[in-house]
C-alpha cells in the first residue's frame, strides 16, 4: 500500500507516493517507447513509464493487453521491436534473462515453467543459483529452505513440480524468483487459482517483501487484491497504456471501466457520478467488487 515512509528505499519520506512525474530519484525501471511485435501485430505498443525504487506498481488490462509480453520483456525472455528499457541507470534490452538476473531482475511466469523431474526444493535450488552469482549448492539450499518456508510450500517440499496443484505452481513460481534476492521481483498472476484467504497470504507476502526493500510489478486479475497492494496502476489495452495513477483514481477512470466492463456500463456509471452528491459520490465511483463479480475474464486460470 501508500505506505512509502516506511520503506528503507522509497522515494519520498515525507509522503505518499506522487506519481510519474516525480523526478527526485532515479527510477529503478524506465520503458521509452517500447514496442514489441508478433508478425507484425503490436502486442505492446510505444510504452513508455518509470518506476520508483521501493514501489509496487500494479498492472491490469483485459485479456490480450499485452501484460505477459510487457513482463517478458523487463525479464528479457523476449527482446523488444523497438524502445529502451533501462534498469537502475542501464540499457537492459539486450541483455540475456541470466545476466538481468545477476542484476537483480526476477520473473514469475503465468503459466508455471517447473522442472518436472526435480522436486520443488531442487527446482528452487536451481532458481537460487541462476540468480545469485558464486552461490555454492549448499548455500543455495539454505536459501531455498528459506523461501520455501515464506511462500507456505516447505511441506511439499520434496513433490515433483508436476505433482503441485495450480496454486502451488504458482506458490514454486514465487519461491524461485525470491531465491534469486531479486531488487525488482515480476510477478505475472501469482494469484490465480488461490482461495481468497490465500489471496490475502499473497497479498501479505507481497507487501513483506516490498517492505524488505524490493520494487515489485504485480499483474493481477483479481482487482480488489491489486487495489490493496499498489502504490499505483498502469492500465494496458491493447497493448497502450490507457492510465496510470493512484489506484482509486485509475478504478474511477471511465476509460478503465469501459475496458472492463463495456461502454454501456461507463456510460451508466457516468450518469449515477453526474447524479450522484457528496457520500453518494464516493459510493458511486468504487467498482472494484463489480469488476471482480463481472468481468468476464476475471482470475483467468493459467
Ligand atoms: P496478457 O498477458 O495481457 O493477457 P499477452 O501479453 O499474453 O497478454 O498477449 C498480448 C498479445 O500478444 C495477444 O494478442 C497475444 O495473442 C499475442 N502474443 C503473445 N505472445 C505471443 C507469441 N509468442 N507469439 C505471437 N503472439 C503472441
Ligand atoms: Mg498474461
């Protein structure tokens, strides 16, 4: 959440989080302008944003918008068509993911990638040891024995990634990009397939790790769980920032809701704003559980 003045490397002490245009530190991420293209077709599409070292910025947009493709290119599985991705000061675009790595950039993948024939204490040793350079195996154990404990999955430890439910996958995923001591942590739908009470363990995890000092990006359907964990929220469709701002701001945006919900529910949302007077008003623009009940493409599974 806005809790800024209690990170040991955000931004602004003083104060909540004051959007993009705050140019007082350097951005531990900056996009500028970057495209990126399958056959021709823009999958992401002249993006430009920074983000704060110590921030969590969430990223929503329908299915299609181009929030996987954005993840692979900060991570480096996929190398952009044009545009400068910049990493604490540095040109990344065409560094291989291991070498983003050793810089402190993880990646969680949407659809889970184990190793299946390792078990889940190995297919985290093997995380720990991608991404920590001159990390020696008994180190890396160690290591694992310590996420696997943080992300509620030490009693599996010794299943075979192709025994895990979709939520546990998703619980490996998050476990082998913390073994890497990431600085920016990438999360893509770590919350799909959870119970709502293990959304609020994810939830609670995710702000733990961001207030041990690590930058987080959370792609996330579930709307009321990226509500509670953003500082701010970039909106994509089709593959173009449509908004980027503080989370209620951005769930009371009428092009937001439209991309959601369709024209016709803006447009009546509009109306009831417009009508709308004082408390009312309040009430009038959180449509944050409507989005969560409605949106057709809601906790897609991976
Ligand atoms: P999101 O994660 O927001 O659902 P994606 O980034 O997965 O969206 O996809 C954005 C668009 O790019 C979609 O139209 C998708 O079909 C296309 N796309 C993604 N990956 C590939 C790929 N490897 N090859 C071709 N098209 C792709
Ligand atoms: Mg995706």
């Amino acid at each position: 959440m806005s809790s800024a003045s209690s990170r040991p490397t955000a931004s602004s002490p003083s104060g909540p989080p004051s959007g993009a245009s705050d140019t007082t530190t350097t951005p531990i991420l900056a996009l500028d302008g970057v495209t990126k293209r399958f056959g021709g077709l823009p999958a992401v599409d002249d993006l430009s944003f920074a983000v704060r070292p110590g921030e969590v910025l969430g990223i929503i947009g329908p299915n299609g918008a181009g929030k996987s493709t954005l993840i692979g290119l900060i991570g480096g599985a996929l190398a952009p068509t044009g545009g400068v991705i910049t990493y604490a000061g540095r040109a990344i675009a065409d560094l291989p993911p291991h070498r983003r790595a050793h810089l402190g950039i993880a990646r969680t993948f949407q659809i889970a990638q184990p190793f299946v024939g390792l078990d889940v204490r190995d297919n985290v040793i093997v995380g720990a040891l991608f991404g920590r350079r001159g990390l020696r195996r008994p180190q890396a154990a160690r290591v694992a024995d310590e996420v696997l404990e943080r992300v509620h999955l030490a009693h599996k430890a010794t299943l075979k990634g192709d025994q895990l439910t979709v939520a546990d996958r998703k619980r490996l995923e998050m476990a082998r990009a913390l073994a890497t001591n990431p600085r920016l942590l990438l999360l893509d739908e770590v919350m799909a397939g959870l119970t709502p009470t293990e959304v609020e363990q994810a939830v609670e995890l995710i702000r733990a790790i961001n207030r041990d000092g690590v930058t987080v990006l959370v792609v996330e359907h579930i709307m009321r769980a990226i509500k509670g964990v953003s500082d701010r929220i970039l909106v994509l469709h089709h593959g173009r920032k449509i908004a980027e701002d503080l989370p209620d701001e951005v769930l009371a945006d009428p092009k937001v809701i439209e991309a959601y919900l369709g024209e016709r529910y803006a447009r009546q949302r509009a109306a009831e704003r417009e009508g709308a007077t004082g408390a009312n008003a309040t009430d009038a623009t959180d449509v944050t559980d409507t989005i969560d009940a409605e949106s057709e493409w809601k906790g897609g599974l991976a």
